[in-house]
C-alpha cells in the first residue's frame, strides 16, 4: 500500500519512514531539504520529491506512483525561534502549505486520509497538569499560532467538504538524530566541558517526553485505525511530565561526571512553563508507550557520544 | 494625513475612501479589482494600485506617498459561496494578504495602525440573540475560517512583534451599490415581476443589518480613537436584529405592488440561522448608527429603481 509523507526528510518524518517501510508500506516523500541517496536508501524512503508542496508537484508524485491512501503531513516550521525571527516563512511552511495540500486532496484525492503532525504549542501557556483536546487554545508564538490555524484548516475542509483528518498534537519529540533544542545543547555544552553549565529559565519548566521511536509507531497507528470521524484531533503525549531540572540531571549522570547545571531564570519568548498531555484518548486506543525517559535519555547521550550517526 | 485601504476598489472600501477624503485625508489604494479613472475621482481615491497585497507593491506604495498613519484593511475573500466554490482562492484573499501586510508592518512601517475589517461569520452557527465579542467561534464556512485565522495573525503579531491593530466584525451590511446578496436578489426578481417569489431558508433568519455608509463612518471613527491596546477586537453590528421575513416584506412594500414572499426552508450551505450584535463595545465608543433600516432600505430600492448608478 502506497502512503506519503510530506517532511518525510524531517526528524520525526525519517523514523517514520523507516516504522512504515519496514511494516511493507511503499513509502514517497516531498518537502523541502536535500536528502542524499544513502540517506533515502537508509529510512526507506522509495521517493524524495525534494520542493514546495502544491498541486503541480502532488500531481507529479500521482502520476508516478498512484494516488496514496495516506498521508502524513509532517512539513512545516519547526522552530519557535525561528518563527520569531522570521514569521511569514513560517506561517508558509505550516499554514500555506497545508491549504495547499488539502485544496489538492479535496480536488484530486477526496479518499485519502491525512494525519496532521500539529503540536502542543497550540495549547500555549497558562496551563498546569494535564491538558485534554478540548482545552483552551492560547498559543504564545507565532509557531503555535501557525500550528494552530493548521488545525483549523484541516477541520474547516472535514466540516464543508469531508477530507478526512486526524490530528496529532506531539509534545516534546526527542531523541538520537536530533540536533537542536535541550538535549542536544546541554550534550554538547559536556562536550565541550563547559566549566558553568547555566541554563535558560527556572529548570521546573515541565513537558512531556516523548521519545521519537514511540512517536513514529504512533503515527502508523493512527493512521491504521479504523477512522470514525472526518476530523479527528488527539494529543501526543504520555501524560507524565519531567521538568527540565530532572532532563539535565539524567543527561549529566549518563554523560558522566560532575557538571552542575545552574539556571538564570530569564524566560524565553514563547515558551509556555507547563505542557503536559492529558492522555485519555491515547488511552482508549490502547497505545504503549515503550521507552520510558531513563531509556530515552541514555540512547540519546549514547547516540551524541558515539559521534552523531 | 495619509491613509491606505486595502480593498479600496470593493462595495465598503468606495464608501470608506470617500469618507476619509471628505475629511481631508490623503487617501492611497492597493488591491485586485479594475476602478475607472471616473469612478476613482468620484470616490476621491488618490492613487489605486491594482496588485497583490505582498512587500513590493506596499514598498512602491510607500516609496512613491510615504507611510501611512493607518491602513485600513478590506481586502479578501467577500462571499460564503464562492469560498464554498474556490476555498484557496478564498484564504489566500483573506488569510495570506493579511499574514504578508502584517509581515510588511513588522518590518517597514512598525508605527502604523490597522484596522482590519473581519465578519460576524467567525461567530457561527449555535448563536441566538446578541453575540458578545468573546463569545465562542464556530465559523460553518472556509469565509468564516479564514477571517478568523485573519484575525488570529492579527493578534499573534500584536503579541509577538507589537504590530497594532483593531478588528472590526462586520455584520450585515448593505447598501446603495451592493450587486449580490438578499437585497439585490429580491430587487432583481421584483423588476423582472416574478410570480412567485420564493426564497431559500425559513424567513426567519435573523441578521444585524449595517448601512455601509454607517460602517464607513465607524471604520474612519475607530481610526481616530486614542488607540489603548495593541490589539482589539469589536462588533461592528447595530445590536438590532430584523429577521429576512421583515427585510424581504419592507423590499415588497417600498417596491410597490403586492408580491408575497414565500420560502423555500432549504438553507444554504455556512449561513447560521442567527448573527446579531452584542454593541456593548460599540456604546462606549458613542458611535450613532444614524441610518435606520427603513431609511435603508428605502434608500436601497431608490438607487435600484433609478437604475444602479
């Protein structure tokens, strides 16, 4: 069966390949970034349309391969920084791109089913404890914003038009290959055996690890259930949430060594304190999480001490 | 002073450019749509730049008049049908002009103000009596959805970068030069002297009609206030709600004759049932709605008769 995933080059989108290819799935790909030919060959990938999202390049891919039954819908900005700093391009990435792909399904592909990488930015701050699908949406950057009007799109298409979507809303995606965010700058900060290891904000910021193995084997679920609804939007997460403080802690003690980690308090630009997931529609589908934080974060020292492979 | 309108070409933005001229503002104009060089003296538009609403034609705009104090923001899609027909022409009209005018503000012209022209179909169906500005958004339209996610990126660059605006949700509005919509349909019928005049929907709809020349005045008014809060949100609606039954028998009546309305009970596709106005915002703002719906609808079937000049 021939499936597509848009950022299939992406972090979460090369795991994914790899979870479908090996379960048999004939995987095609397009967005935009390089992927080399090893790379391609590694995940799975049988096709890599390397450009923008939009008609002419869907259609190119259907008339090479068929039209999919599914489609994950990973491209878009992935950044909160970078939708600061340049936020038409973002809101390109995740907004337009998206309007595009649909206007594309409702035209050319009305039986395919697309599931939505969104994320829990959408919920924004102002929360504490765990967040459920129907809570109150404050997004406090324009990457959650972005996120946000996604979604919207995606249920104004199901609601007038019957495209059919689920939505995922992933929490804190981490894991070996990642080169950004907390994981990968405190690693490196050991590797360069910073003297003060100081950190932004508190350390009790909370989030919900995820780690990108289960995320991957989660989107294949998802898109192997039985769909019930046009339009379907669940949270990604475990529902257990570890604060930063607890993060570093298990990354020095697996790195090795004595470094304290300080923290100077200043809170970034649109990062919310808390984002938890309520996890009872996971729940219901019965979906086991299996590696557990301790495991996550040793793979993924592991992994940066092995050289970046 | 010199103000731009986007959209200064459609029904409200004429109006709108004619009052502010009269008061003796510089008046520039950007958008899609032809306007005859007659027809761009009569509403006293200075200049009209017939263009996509991106970074080169805002800067050309700005290198040739300067920048603006206001802008006023007209532009996008203007029909529940049509975004049914065409839902990406539709978001690109309403969500991507706006989202690359706020990226121009951000960047070129970080001291204007806008003011942004949304709907009261972001309130959606499931409303009864008078809508509250933050009362919940259940758009039933792609045209309901993309205004809202206008008016989302409106707030999320007012939070983020600290680009001012202020949207006002139109409600019904009509007027002398309207050529769609219930009041043209009826007038349409009447003058070819249909039998029977059958409408779609019960009658019983209800709807807080606007005069546009009342609107072009509240729009210049909102302009003019001392502005308190980078971003804010206000009906534009009387707090008055007449339903279609007494809208389509005070037609029949200033038309002469007796034709009787009768009804279909078949809704069209995104029309909820009930848009009024809670105007509690507007009250304290002391604005006059000086055009009652007798006075206006008298004044519709007037400029019909005389032949849609």
């Amino acid at each position: 069966m021939s499936v597509w995933i848009t950022g299939a080059s992406g972090f979460v989108g090369r795991y994914l390949t790899r979870e479908l290819a090996d379960a048999g799935y004939e995987v095609h790909g397009i967005g935009h970034g390089g992927l080399e030919e090893f790379e391609r060959q590694r995940i799975g990938l049988q096709t890599w349309l390397n450009g923008e999202i939009d008609a002419a390049n869907l259609n190119a891919l259907a008339a090479r391969h068929g039209l999919p039954s599914k489609i994950f819908h990973l491209a878009g900005g992935s950044s909160v920084g970078l939708s600061i700093a340049q936020p038409l391009e973002d809101f390109s990435r995740t907004v337009v791109s998206t309007a595009r792909l649909l206007e594309w399904l409702r035209g050319s592909a009305p039986e395919s089913h697309v599931i939505v990488a969104s994320s829990a930015a959408v919920y924004g701050a102002n929360h504490s404890g765990p967040i459920s699908e129907d809570a109150a949406l404050n997004p406090v950057s324009p990457y959650g914003q972005h996120k946000r009007m996604m979604e919207q799109l995606c249920g104004s298409y199901a609601m007038t038009f019957g495209v059919r979507s689920t939505v995922l809303r992933l929490f804190s995606v981490y894991g070996p290959r990642l080169r950004k965010q907390l994981l990968w700058e405190i690693c490196s900060r050991l590797q360069r055996a910073e003297q003060a290891l100081v950190l932004g904000g508190t350390g009790s910021e909370m989030r919900d690890w995820t780690d990108v193995r289960d995320v991957a084997r989660l989107l294949k679920k998802l898109a192997e259930q039985p769909q019930l609804e046009t339009f379907r939007i669940i949270n990604g997460g475990s529902g257990r949430g570890t604060s930063v403080v607890d993060v570093a802690d298990m990354l020095v003690a697996n790195w090795g060594g004595k470094v304290e980690v300080q923290y100077s308090g200043i809170t970034r630009a649109g990062d919310p304190f808390s984002l938890m997931a309520d996890d009872a529609g996971l729940r219901q589908l019965s979906f086991d999480w299996r590696v557990s934080i301790d495991q996550g974060i040793a793979d993924y020292v592991k992994w940066f001490k092995d050289g970046c492979r």
